[in-house]
C-alpha cells in the first residue's frame, strides 16, 4: 500500500553548503582547507554590516527579519561598542597591527586571517594567553606563549587607545 502522502525530495546538497560546512567543522584545519580567498569577521565587522543592512532597508521602509535585528543585537552588546565608526577604526587598526606581527622565534609565523578574527573576539575580556590557547588551539602548535601574550596586549592596547 503506497502512503498518500507525496514522497519528499531531498535537495541536493549545495558545493557551498558542503564546503563551508566542511570549513568551519570542530577540527578546522588551515593546513588542510584553502583559507587565502575567505574573509573572517570579527564580531565588530558583523555589527557593522547588520548595521549597515538595517539603515538601507529602513530608507527603504522594509523591516530586518527578526534573526537579523536578533544577530544585530548580540554582535553590539559583545563587542562591548555603541558607535560603529569607532568599531570601523578600532577592527582596521587591530587587523593591519596582528597582520604585521610574526613570531621570530618560529621562522616569523604570522597569524592566519581566522586567528585574528577570534583574537579580536576576545579582547572584550582579560584573556590570557591559555584561554587564547583554549578558543583558538590552532595557536598552541604554530606560536610561544610569550608571542600569544604580546598579540593580547596589542589586541588590548588597541582598546585602550581608540578608548572603546
């Protein structure tokens, strides 16, 4: 006997589906997985665009759907910064120093592009190099403790000087 109701299709999976999930699995290897043409955002640069999208589509008189206006909200209230110019300055400021930084000690290995993005996201706290460690471990193989603590006091000196 053949159900009545009609048999689903199951959409093909999309190659970008497949390859971001692959990416930005738990063991997210940059060794493994071109990273040159992707783009990491910091939580500062996401509140940025959804802030941007929000002010084109009210000039538009069209609403944010909700998971966005949800996105936004969580992305300003963690980047602990109410005034976008300022995130704008202070994530191109902290970019361009972690993307000068190298570790002499390790063949002057520099940060990959994700790396400084999570950095950036932890700024907001104290950290310290093991929780950096911890969040990003991709750091524990590549860099010594005393570089991790001089790319936090960067990312913290950073803050401090645009007084976010």
């Amino acid at each position: 006997m053949q159900s009545s109701r009609a048999a689903r299709s199951v959409p093909q999976e999309s190659p970008f589906y497949a390859q971001s999930r692959a990416l930005f699995a738990v063991d997210f290897d940059p060794d493994k997985h071109a990273t040159d043409d992707l783009i990491f955002l910091t939580n500062q640069e996401v509140a940025v665009t959804l802030q941007h999208i929000k002010e084109e589509r009210e000039k538009d008189h069209r609403q944010l759907p909700t998971m966005m206006l949800e996105s936004l909200d969580y992305v300003k209230r963690n980047c602990g910064v109410n005034s976008m110019s300022k995130i704008e300055k202070f994530t191109d400021s902290l970019r361009k120093r972690l993307e000068d930084l190298s570790d002499e000690t390790r063949e002057d290995q520099k940060l990959h592009a994700y790396e400084i993005a999570a950095l950036a996201n932890l700024i907001q706290t104290d950290s310290e190099a093991a929780e950096a460690v911890e969040l990003i471990p991709s750091l524990k193989d590549r860099f010594d403790p005393e570089f991790i603590e001089q790319v936090l006091a960067v990312c913290q000196q950073e803050m401090e000087e645009l007084a976010i």
